[in-house]
C-alpha cells in the first residue's frame, strides 16, 4: 500500500476497517493546520537542530481512522516520551483523550489507564507525560483542525520541555 493510499480518508456513512500498520502519521494525514503563535515574537528564536530532533522522537502521532468533509470523526493515537511536555496550546475542535498506559500530569493532577478528559474547541490546554511515558487515543468529530499556541516566549518553553524530559531520564 503506498503513502498516498494509507493517508486516504474514509467516506463518510460506510463501514470500515482500519489497522495500526496501514496508519499514517498527523502530519502525513494533513489533518492539523501548521501551528500559530498568539503572541507577537513568540517564535522569534528559532529551535536549534538538536532541539528539534529531540521534540520530534519524544512524540509519536497517527492516524488510524479519519472521515472525508467537515464533521467526519477522527482517531488519533498519541505516543509521548517520559517527560514530554506539551506547550500551552488550543485546537479548534472539540476533543476526548483516553489515557490507553502511562500516565499525563495536567495542573495538579495526574491521569493515569482509563482515565480521561474532554476539552471543548478553543479551550487551552497543557500536559506533561508522566515517567513511563504516555499512550492516549483522541478523538474529534472533525477530520481538520488548527493549533494555537500561547506561549510567550518559545525558546524558555523548550528549556523547560528539555529539563522536563531529562528530569525524567531521557
């Protein structure tokens, strides 16, 4: 099968089949908008390239199952590295996460296999993965989406995600 036909999207009203190895990633699906900054200059210092590498292998999405057109359901399976720290951000969507293993701290509390939350469009949100790591499933009833970031300052966030991560044994 190849990458074209792995990121196509189901039609809607048809009963389908979907499988972890046929699933393509989020940014290979083309589902999530590039992300936006809310404050001016935010991302004016620009990730170093051992940065980068290190953010992109503490985070593993994919796509198992997405419907064609507005308001088609979506699954998205999120794989994050102990410690992994999410920036304070929104999407423009509704969302239910379900925590499969592992374990998210958000605020004050932890979430732990079985447990989950809802976040309705536009409500912003932040986690970090707990020390085994985290596996959740999300799910959305749109197939396309947006990313709004809010932080201030993107050079202290991922001082702050590198430490989180190396706190964690990474």
């Amino acid at each position: 099968m190849s990458d074209t036909e792995k990121s196509q999207a189901i039609e809607p009203g048809r009963m389908a089949i979907f499988t972890a190895a046929s699933a393509p990633s989020l940014e290979e699906a083309g589902m999530m908008e590039a992300m936006s900054f809310t404050q001016a200059g935010a991302d004016e210092v620009p990730a170093t390239e051992g940065e980068m590498e290190r953010m992109q292998a503490g985070g593993k999405l994919t796509v198992p199952f997405r419907q064609r057109g507005p308001g088609g359901l979506s699954l998205v399976e999120i794989e994050f590295a102990p410690g992994y720290l999410l920036p304070r951000h929104s999407h423009s969507s509704d969302c239910l996460y379900y925590i499969v293993s592992g374990s998210i701290v958000m605020g004050q509390r932890e979430l732990g296999p079985g447990d989950g939350f809802f976040l309705p469009a536009d409500q912003v949100y932040a986690y970090h993965a707990g020390p085994e790591g985290v596996k959740l499933l999300e799910f959305r009833t749109e197939s396309a989406f947006d990313m709004k970031v809010y932080e201030k300052d993107m050079a202290r966030y991922r001082e702050k995600a590198m430490a989180s991560m190396d706190a964690a044994g990474r």
